[in-house]
C-alpha cells in the first residue's frame, strides 16, 4: 500500500491476462451457442443429400462435378415414397435472380421448393398462402415474397395478386412470409419462394440444388441414412454420385473448430499472465533489496526464516490474487457490454473460464514469489542490519 503505482503497475499483466482469458472463453462459448441455435433453426434432425460426391480423404474437397446422374425431382419423389423412416424429403433449387414491379427491382435469391419447405423450416405465411403440390404440379407461375423483398418493392401496400417479373417471367403473388431475420449469416427474408418446378424452368435446368429430409428422432439419423444410400445408389447406377451431410456433423464440425480456435487464442491471453507472473518476481525481487533492514531488524527480534517466507509469499500472492479479482471484474464486464455494442460478437460466461483464470493467477503469484520469498528468508540478519 505505501507503493500504490508500482503495485498498480505489477497487477496489470496478471489484470490482462485473466481479463483475456475471461473474454475470449466467453466469445468462443457464445459462438458455439449462436451456432447451435441457428442451426437449430434450419429444422430438427435434419439430413441434406448434395449432388456429387465428396472426397473423403485428402483434405476437403468440393463436390465432383463429373456425377454419374444428377440429383433430380424424380429421386426426391423417390426418397419421399420409399424412405419410410424420413419425416421428409423436400427438393430444392436454389439460384438468383431479380425482381422487378412497376419501376422498381432488386436482386434476391430464389428458393424453389414443395410445400414441405415451410414446415421443415419452421417458418410462417403472414399472407396468403405458401406454394401447394398442385402448384408444384403444374408448374405453375407463383412466387411467395420474403418480408424484406416485399417492404422494399411494396413498401406498406398490398401485395397479394400483383404481378411481379422475375428474371423475365411474370409471376403472380399468393402469399408473404413472416419476418425471420438471419440464419448463419444468411438474411431469410430476402428471398422469395416459387415451385421447384418452375424453379427448373426459370434456371433451365433439370437437377437439383439439394434434396433436404428429415427424421422424427435423432437416433433414427443413421439407419435414414442408410436407407437414402441405398435408395439413390440403385437409381443412379449403382453409383454413390452424391454426399450426405447431417445436421449433427456440421454442429459437431464447427464446434470441434471453436474450440480449437478458443484454445489457442486462450493459450496465447495465458501469456501475459506469465509475463504478469515475472512483473511479480521483479517487484518482489526489488522490494527484498529494498527492505534489507527490515528484515534483519525482525530477525534480530526473533522471526524465523518461514516468518520471513510467509511476509513476502504473502505480498506476492496478494499482488497476484488482487489483479486477477480485478480481471475477472473487468473481463465479465466487457463479456456483459461487448454483445450490446457489436452485434455480431456473442457471448456466454463461463463458470469454469472464471474459476481457471483465477486459480492460474494465483498459482502464478505463489510460482514467482517463492524466489524473492526465499532469498529474504536466507538474508543473514547480522548483514542485513548493516545494510543502508
């Protein structure tokens, strides 16, 4: 207390360092939380078949262009009939497009579907009505707008009926969705929804972007899977042309990365605390030399070498305890403000990231202080009181 700035000073690196720690614990867990949740979004128990088959070795490896048969409706349909474990099997064509009404357009994408689509995806019809089998039958020119298309072509007006170009063909729209926001980076509603066979047609083409099914229970995931195999691989020349991907992978992929990516950056705020750690052992150091007389005065009165230890342990352990107090302090603050002031940063405070910075700190204070606690303690006290 009589060297406020110095001890001020000797905190700070074990004070960023716990603060680090805290923070980028609670980035890491709050990503994997966010992640999770927007996943849990797309649906439950979900299954996606891509046209094309990823290398399994290697490295990654984008799908193979070269397929034997593409993904089309036919194996949707297919799928749908004969995989008796899926909930679903929805066909999907994906693409892009503009959308133009009296003289205004934009560029939006363009999600052709079946009816299924609005289920599996847990999403809603505000107005009117979402695309029918028999639209999808007939190949009929209806368009569904997301909330953000509409606002922007519409603004406040109705819009059921109106007629809308989309990449030179007229379309007629039956229905508006109900404002979703973003999923994995992805703005929901800024898309619109039409037949997907009519999406073929608009696209020119015959395949599809991707077939999405479903399951009732997680554990029913894999025996689906081997049905979806086995399915397909018949139809398509008993080639296996196509990759599954599971919902639980990629969770289970994108959480193996965070956490990897929060143990290095973790690995690295550790640091300062160890450079914080050798502050201590300087200041320690310093302070022995500093208070020599003292030292031999108390033991020329009787204190005892681990009397002598204990008073500068002590010290150092304080010095240390004190900054990570402040850190955790500090780095559940910024944990607490950061979300509000960027958006895009989540976080989650973790009990056990707080319990670990904190214990390290002080292990950190009790490792460097035992030096310095140890050469005041061996101080011959009959030197130490000639000391100036």
């Amino acid at each position: 207390m009589s060297n406020k700035v110095r001890s001020g000073l000797t905190m700070l690196g074990v004070i960023i360092g716990v603060m680090a720690v805290i923070l980028l614990v609670a980035i890491g867990d709050g990503a994997q939380q966010y992640i999770s949740e927007q996943l849990a979004g797309l649906g439950t128990n979900l299954i996606m078949v891509i046209p094309g088959k990823t290398s399994a070795s290697g490295g990654f490896h984008p799908p193979s262009a070269g397929t034997v048969r593409k993904l089309t409706y036919d194996d949707s349909l297919a799928l749908k009939r004969r995989a008796w474990l899926l909930t679903d099997a929805i066909p999907i064509v994906f693409g892009t497009g503009k959308i133009k009404y009296q003289n205004m357009s934009r560029d939006m994408g363009v999600i052709g579907t079946s009816p299924e689509y609005l289920h599996l995806r847990s999403l809603f019809v505000e107005k009117g009505s979402f695309i029918s089998q028999g639209d999808v039958d007939s190949k009929a020119k209806i368009v569904v707008l997301g909330a953000k298309v509409k606002e922007e072509l519409f603004g406040s007006g109705n819009v059921l009926g109106k007629v809308v170009t989309l990449s030179d063909a007229r379309y007629r729209v039956v229905g508006l969705m109900h404002k979703k926001g973003t999923s994995l980076g992805m703005d929901i509603d800024d898309n619109v929804y039409i037949p997907v066979t009519s999406a073929q047609e608009l696209f020119d083409t015959d395949q599809l972007f991707q077939v999405m099914a479903s399951v009732p229970r997680a554990e029913d995931v894999d025996q689906a899977i081997a049905q979806i195999k086995e399915i397909l691989i018949r139809r398509h020349a008993h080639k296996e042309d196509f990759t599954i991907q599971t919902q639980g992978a990629m969770l289970e992929t994108m959480n193996t990365i965070l956490n990897v990516l929060t143990a290095v950056l973790t690995g690295i705020a550790s640091i300062s605390l160890l450079v914080g750690g050798i502050g201590i052992m300087n200041i320690m150091l310093v302070s022995v030399r500093e208070r020599t007389r003292e030292i031999g005065i108390r033991k020329a009165l009787g204190a005892r070498n681990r009397d002598i230890m204990a008073q500068f342990m002590i010290e150092a352990v304080t010095l240390s305890g004190a900054g990570g107090f402040i850190g955790i302090v500090v780095g559940v603050g910024l944990a607490l403000i950061i979300p509000l002031f960027v958006e895009i940063l989540h976080t989650r405070i973790s009990a056990w990231a707080i319990i670990l910075a904190f214990t390290f700190s002080a292990t950190v204070g009790v490792f460097f202080g035992v030096y310095p606690a140890r050469k005041a303690a061996l101080q011959d006290p009959i030197q130490a009181l000639r000391s100036e």
